[in-house]
C-alpha cells in the first residue's frame, strides 16, 4: 500500500525556497519525527516568539510532548498555535566557494494548536509509552509515579495534519565552472552513536546495565540493527 499523503500542503507547510527538497507524505513525516525524540517548540510569549527545547513522541497521528506544570512554555502553548520542529544532522557540506557549503539534513515542522492532556490516567499511560518507546520494559521497573507527580506534569499534544519535512542529501552541487578548483570538496558524514552506560555513582552493586542500554540508538527500533 503506498504511503497515505497529507492533504495539500496548507500556505505554512509549502517550501516556498528548494521545493524540490521537500515532501509532505505521511510515511517521511513520521520516519523523521520517530528518528528524533529531541524537538523545538515555537510559540509567542508575551508578544514575542519563543522557541524552548523537549522530548517529543508520536502516537499514531499525533504528536506529544512533557514538560512541567508550571513552565510558560506549557502554560503559553496550551491551546495556542504552536510549531514544533525536529532536525538531523547527516553531514556538512563543503564546496569549492563559500557560499554553496551547506549542510545534509532531514527535518520537519509541524503546525497547529497545541491541546492539553488532562486526564491524569490518560497521562500517565502517554508517559508510560514515551518511557516504553526509548527503552522497552523500563517502565515496569520503575518507581510507581505519584499523583503529585502526575499532577506537576502537563502534556500537551499535536495533530500531524498540517506538517511538512525537507531533506537534503548527497554532494555539494559547485557550478561547472568552479568544479577545477583546487580545494578539497564532499561531505563530512555526522552520525549520532552512543557510549557505554556510566551508572550513577549512588547505585547498589550488582545492578548490571540492561540490554536496552547498549542496543538503544536514535531512529532504531528494538531488536533491529
């Protein structure tokens, strides 16, 4: 089945600058938005726009993200419009002048207005799927949450309706007449990899690092490579 396309893009997700770079089905959107928990949301705060850093996860359709009850950010973007962005970084990109290096990327922005997750047994199971998500069967294991914690934490939630993703991949595009130059070209590749677990210098010993922790890698899912 091929993959379901958004709707037309709206006049805030057309590419308006390297169109050829952009795509609005749905299968690209969600790859890059599973690739990458870390996200930016935008909003206006007291007139003047704001942009603060979370964890985002997606849930069928929608996209959702934590943070404290008392933060402005979940306080400003509780139904107000919001755009939320997540960005890799797979290389930089080095050309014979200056002004062509630039950088391969995947990206997407998503638009709308943000909606709050009240209720506290709905929230704690987008918390749960969150934790399960990155690393499967932690949840299980943790400290029960209390209602307290619960209550200090907002959740605040995205349709993936009006969304856009650009991608820029491979080498640097000089014009003929800049190709005999003599200077290095191509790309730097980036690539995201994780370390070895340091435990946390208070943990009981005997305590070994689980599984999750040495096979986790952004945009992988369990049990593949």
């Amino acid at each position: 089945m091929p993959p379901k396309p958004h709707a037309a893009p709206s006049p805030r997700t057309r590419a308006r600058r390297l169109s050829e770079k952009a795509a609005y089905d749905r299968a690209t959107v969600e790859a890059i938005l599973d690739a990458m928990p870390v996200a930016h949301v935008g909003y206006v705060l007291d007139g003047a726009p704001v942009v603060t850093p979370t964890l985002q996860w997606r849930i069928g359709d929608r996209i959702y993200w934590h943070g404290s009850s008392a933060s402005r950010m979940q306080r400003k973007s509780a139904s107000a419009q919001v755009c939320v962005t997540v960005t890799l970084t797979d290389g930089m990109l080095l050309a014979r002048s200056g002004l062509e290096h630039s950088v391969n990327y995947r990206c997407v922005m998503v638009f709308g207005e943000a909606v709050e997750v009240t209720d506290p047994a709905e929230k704690a199971e987008h918390l749960r799927v969150m934790m399960e998500q990155m690393f499967p069967g932690r949840w299980a294991t943790l400290r029960p949450m209390t209602a307290q914690e619960l209550k200090a934490t907002a959740i605040l939630s995205l349709p993936v309706s009006e969304a856009s993703a650009k991608i820029s991949a491979g080498m640097p595009l000089d014009p003929p007449e800049d190709q005999s130059w003599p200077v290095w070209a191509g790309v730097l590749p980036i690539e995201l990899t994780m370390g070895a677990p340091i435990p946390a210098p208070d943990m009981p010993t005997g305590i070994a690092a689980p599984d999750y922790l040495r096979s986790y890698r952004f945009g992988v899912k369990p049990g593949k490579p």
